[in-house]
C-alpha cells in the first residue's frame, strides 16, 4: 500500500466511525479527560497541517488562524492552546468547519504526498497517521463514556456492542527464568518509548493465557472485594470510598440483575465474556483476592508471543519509565511520549477499540492508575 492510500484509508476510518454520530454529539464533553468528538477530527487534521504542510509547503495558506490555539493539544513547542476541559466549550467552529478543514488539509496532503519522497517526511506522516489511530481509539472511549453516562443509554450502533468476546483459551504457561531482550528490535515503525533494545532477567513466572472474566469479577464482587480494604492498596482504597465505588465502569444493577452500557445499548452482563473498563487499583485488588498479581510490563512481552492478546488492554505491575536508552527527539515530536513518564502505570496488548495494524507486542501505553474509561481487562501471573 503507497503512503497515500494509506493516509486516506486512516483518514476515512476516523470518519466511518463518525457516520453513526447525531450532530448533536459532535461539541460535547462530559469530563475533562474525554475529548469531543469534534475535537478530535480537528486535531488529527492539526497535526498534519502543523508538522508538515507548515513547515514544508512553500506559500501554504492556513486554513484558520485561531486552530493552532483551539486544537493543539499538549505541544508547549508549538504554542499556547486551550486547557483540556474547556474543549467542549466551543460551539464554533462549527462541525461543519471542521469537516471543510478536514477536506482542505486532505486535499493539500495528497499534494504534498506526490510531490515528496524524502524519508524524514515521509516518517513524520507515518507518526501522524498512528496518531490518528490513537485518536480514533479515543473517539470509540470518548462517545461511549458521553453516550454511557446519558440516563437513557442511548445505542450509538447495534453492531458496537465490543465487549462480547470471550476467551479462546484456559491454560496457564510457564516462563523460564532467564536473560531476555526487551524493545522493538527492527526499523518497522514505532513509538520513542519502544526503543533501545536492552536485556532483562526475569525469574521463573506463570502467566494465564486467558483475561479475568465477568463472571469472574463478579464471584470478587459477592465476597465482598469493594468492602475489604486487606485487598486494596491504600490509594486504591481511598479512591473506592471517596468515590462510592462497588462495580466496574457501565455497570448498573437493575431488577436484582446486573446490566452494562455498551455502545449497542444497555444489556446484560455476560458472565463469559472478558472483563472491560476496571483500572489499575480494581485489577491490582482482584489478583490479590485471587492469591496472584499483575504480570511485569517485561513478563508481559517475554510471554506476548505464546499469549492470546489483543482484546483489551491489559494493566501490568510496572510504572511507566523510559528504557536505558531512551532518547527524546528535538522540538515538538519530543513531546510525544517522554513528558509523561511520571505516576502512570503500563498496559500492554491492544483492545477491541484499537485500529487495525496498530498494535504489536512491545507497544507500551500508559495511564492514570485511577483511569477505567478505555478498553482496560486482567491478566494474571505468579511466580
């Protein structure tokens, strides 16, 4: 596939997920970390105009001179911009604005795209196309979080329903210990944090090969796991009780039965399909309910290989640090990744929410422990 087929296949993606959108829920935000909808089609599109059509294109005419301030996100190299929760304060632009500013930056991309063979550029649109498909992950979080927490659950489309898979597997494997290398080991594209292959010990583990269930989670529930605080790190604790919490993320208890929001509406719990949107604090409590624990981000890629993955992401036991030889590029694009390295912890896999072909074995994500709005499950180890 040439570079432009796949800027445009990335770019149509973003809109096919919007066609079941109402223009109504284009400008909302219900909660600081969720973006709207709108802002993430204008900032995707920013990032192309900004890295490259900018700095690049002789005599480019920017489409508007407010967007570099309305739709960076957290670039402090590029400028000043909005503060995060006031993204959805702004009916104007209007969604059709950003549309025709989706078209015009698409337009001068295919130029600059057939005009251009140099690999530095060419690599910098390949970042912001995986950029994109970051955002289309978060678009999928983002309308089910304003559309879940809607008192009528509203369905955003029959076929959404992505939290019905269940496990393919129910064995455990066993993992020798030893010296293994960690990091993305060839010139295929990926993030900053991924690189400087470097070796690691790791001592003898078991890991399941199979994710926490529903059924699971609620046999933790009914023995009390939100009322035990011996289960619970202290931080975790304090964020059950101030927050009243007794369930994961869309449950709702309904004529005695439990029901979850999903983006096809309100149905039942399947108690054998895969655990969904817990955070860092709930899956560290049910592995110790459990007598296990959370596998080591590199207990996690040592084992990926072997491992049925890719329907949630998975919380692992290890915050989120730069590897030994972890370098940050000059400017903005230094930005990306690096600046983040302090209180969040690791997940590793891919969800039913990430884009198609963006996911690999030494991806590392990351987020607040408190976080449970993503596609986020368990995997559990022991030694």
């Amino acid at each position: 596939m040439t570079i432009k087929d796949k800027y445009k296949q990335v770019r149509q993606e973003t809109m096919a997920f919007c066609d079941h959108l109402k223009i109504e829920d284009y400008a909302i935000q219900v909660v600081q970390f969720a973006s709207p909808a709108k802002w993430h089609l204008a900032h995707t599109t920013w990032f192309f105009e900004t890295f490259l059509l900018k700095k690049y294109v002789t005599d480019y005419k920017e489409f508007d001179v407010h967007f570099n301030y309305l739709f960076n996100s957290y670039y402090n190299n590029v400028g000043d911009r909005i503060l995060q929760n006031n993204r959805g304060n702004m009916s104007r632009p209007s969604t059709d604005k950003v549309l025709e500013y989706r078209k015009y930056v698409d337009e001068k991309m295919m130029g600059f795209l057939q005009s251009t063979a140099d690999k530095k550029k060419i690599d910098l649109v390949i970042l912001g196309l995986n950029h994109e498909q970051q955002h289309q992950e978060l678009l999928k979080t983002d309308v089910k979080y304003m559309l879940g927490h809607n008192p009528i659950f509203p369905e955003f489309n029959s076929a959404y329903n992505l939290v019905n898979d269940k496990n393919e597997s129910t064995e455990s494997l066993k993992i020798d210990a030893g010296i293994y290398e960690i990091g993305h080991p060839t010139d295929a594209f990926c993030y900053d944090n991924e690189l400087g292959v470097h070796k690691v010990y790791v001592d003898d583990f078991t890991i399941n090969n199979f994710l926490v269930t529903n059924g699971d989670y609620m046999a933790f529930m009914e023995d009390g796991g939100y009322t035990d605080f011996n289960i619970w790190l202290d931080e975790g604790w304090n964020w059950v009780n101030k927050n009243e919490i007794n369930s994961p993320m869309y449950w709702h208890k309904i004529d005695g039965e439990w029901h979850y929001y999903t983006l096809a509406g309100l149905q039942k719990v399947e108690k054998e399909a895969i655990l969904c949107h817990i955070n860092y604090y709930e899956a560290t409590a049910f592995a110790e309910w459990q007598g296990m624990r959370l596998p080591t981000e590199f207990e996690w890629e040592i084992a990926s290989k072997q491992l049925n993955w890719g329907k949630r992401w998975e919380w692992t036991n290890s915050a989120y640090l730069p590897y030994p030889k972890f370098e940050k590029e000059n400017g903005a694009v230094g930005e990306y990744n690096g600046k983040f390295m302090s209180n969040k912890m690791v997940l590793r896999g891919a969800s039913v929410a990430t884009s198609p072909d963006h996911s690999r074995p030494t991806y590392r994500n990351f987020f607040n422990p408190v976080e449970r709005w993503q596609y986020t499950g368990i995997r559990l180890a022991k030694k």
